[in-house]
C-alpha cells in the first residue's frame, strides 16, 4: 500500500512541478516590440514645441 501512495504522491510532484514551471516561464517572459517613435525619438527642446 505505501507503494502506491509514493507513485500517487510521485505523479502529484512531477505535475505540481510541471505547472510551476510553466507558469514561471510566462511570468518571467520579456516581450521585445519595437517603439513607433523609433525615427522621430531624441531630445525634445522647448523652442521647437511650439513651432
């Protein structure tokens, strides 16, 4: 009987693990995308605000 407990509990584990490893995986994903400002970005000066 304690063998199948310890096969039971074994299955439980390796499932548990599995799912926290996936979920880890999507928490800790960086997403790249490129910024639509790409061409126009630098240094913004008051003077040509306005014009």
């Amino acid at each position: 009987m304690a063998v199948t407990r310890l096969k039971r509990k074994d299955r439980r584990n390796k499932e548990f693990t599995r799912i926290r490893k996936t979920n880890l995986k999507n928490v800790n994903k960086m997403v790249y995308i490129q910024s639509p400002y790409k061409e126009t970005s630098g240094i913004v000066l008051e003077d040509q605000v306005n014009a």
